[in-house]
C-alpha cells in the first residue's frame, strides 16, 4: 500500500489566523497545503487533506479527520506571527515529542527551507497544541516564515514552488524513497548532464527522482511504488505532465 499523509492548512474560514497588512494566514496556508500535496501524491503517496477550500473546523476536529484517514503522518502548514512586525523571520517546526519520525522529518523539512534562504530557527516541542497532541499518528507543523515579515513574504511569494518542494521532499524523504519495487523510468542518456537536465526539469514540475548508472546509460526514475497499480498511476501524472515513460521493476 502507498504510504499515506494528511495534509492540514492551518485556520479558515471564520478564522483567518495572523493577519498583517491585509494578508491573512489561513490563505497561504491553504494555498502551501494543496500544492504540498499535489506534489505527494504525484510522487506516488496518498493525500488525505483536512481542508481544500475556506471552511472552518477546530483543531480537534482536524485532528480526528487524520485520525480517520488512517494517515501514516500528519503535516500541518502554518505561517508565524510576532507581537511586533518585521522584528523576527525564519522557519520553524513544531512536534509534540522531538524522537523518532516526526523529528526526522521536521528536521528535513527546516533544513531543505534554510538551503532556500530562510533562517532556520530549529525543532521545537508544543506539547499543548491539539494537532499534535490528539492525533494517533507521528505529527508536526509546519511554520513557513513569519506572516508579519516583509522579507518572508517576499521569499513565500517569489519561491512559493521551491517552498512547497522543500516540504514536500522533506517528506519523502523520510517516508516515501525507501523500498518499492516498481519505478517510472522517464529517461535513458549515455550523458550523466543530459540526465541531470531531465531531473531539475522533473524537479520543476513537482516530481523527485534518483539517478542511476548501470555502467553504460544514466536512467532517471521516479518514485519507489510497492504495486504495478501505484506505478500505473504516477506514470499517467507524468505522461500527462509531457514525460515519456517506462515502468521498471527492481
């Protein structure tokens, strides 16, 4: 079976979250979330988000959607917010319990941010947040630069692709690269260039891949899927995406 997320966009509906200048949290939060999770599930992981459009649910109840879902982690997408503007930026993430998968993955997370030129201002424990607290399966959240710094938004707005990649592979990296039988092959060069090409376009279009060399040709593979079916699946997203493919088995 595909590993499978719950992505949570922070707030909405009748809560906005932080607002600063106008701009109102529970909207970049949702905008991050869906792109996220666009990008999980074209990496072959299922995605179970708790909101896709400006509704309100309480915490609790975002919770109990993961809990549900059966979901093998759960991510929350949040931006921060100081008492005086423009006076703190950076990146954070919080866990419950900083141990085993979810700080694993949180660290991945802030430091695939800090390479994009966010500060990486670390882990850290919230213990009294209830997504983190009642959910039944490893949890973080997500703070993606402060909402009341002009030089975070700024950086969300203009590397607003990179951001969700950045999350989306910490992610991955974690969770979904290891094992999987089956692979889409997208090309075959005798030119490691020529491949690395192919994999900043995939990279580009929200898509990780790996390189490998059999001594002759440089192959650029997708994915890690444990069924043909899975397999199946990711390859119409790239054949969509204009790739040509070829599943390929381990």
């Amino acid at each position: 079976m595909a590993y499978k997320v719950a992505v949570d966009a922070g707030h909405g509906g009748r809560d906005p979250g932080a607002v600063y200048n106008g701009r109102r949290e529970k909207d970049d939060n949702l905008a991050l979330a869906l792109e996220v999770g666009r990008i999980l599930e074209a990496n072959g992981v299922d995605v179970e988000f708790t909101r896709t459009e400006d509704v309100y649910d309480t915490p609790y109840e975002k919770a109990m959607k993961g809990n549900a879902s059966g979901a093998d982690l759960f991510v929350s997408i949040h931006r921060n917010a100081f008492p005086t503007p423009n006076t703190v930026s950076g990146v954070e993430t919080l866990v419950y319990t900083d141990e085993g998968m979810q700080g694993d993955v949180a660290r991945a997370i802030n430091e695939n941010l800090a390479s994009l030129g966010f500060e990486d201002r670390g882990v850290k424990e919230r213990q009294n947040l209830v997504v983190l607290r009642r959910t039944s399966m490893p949890a973080l959240l997500v703070e993606a630069g402060f909402i009341d710094s002009d030089e975070d938004n700024a950086r969300f707005d203009q590397d607003f692709n990179a951001i969700a990649l950045a999350i989306a592979e910490g992610i991955l990296d974690a969770v979904a690269r290891p094992g999987g039988v089956y692979q889409v092959q997208t090309g075959l060069f005798r030119s490691e260039a020529n491949a690395r090409r192919l994999q900043e376009q995939l990279a580009e279009d929200g898509f990780m891949s790996t390189i490998q060399n059999d001594g002759t040709y440089y192959k650029v593979l997708v994915g890690g899927y444990d069924t043909l079916e899975e397999a199946r699946e990711a390859e119409g997203i790239l054949r969509d995406n204009g790739y040509e493919t070829l599943i390929v088995s381990s």
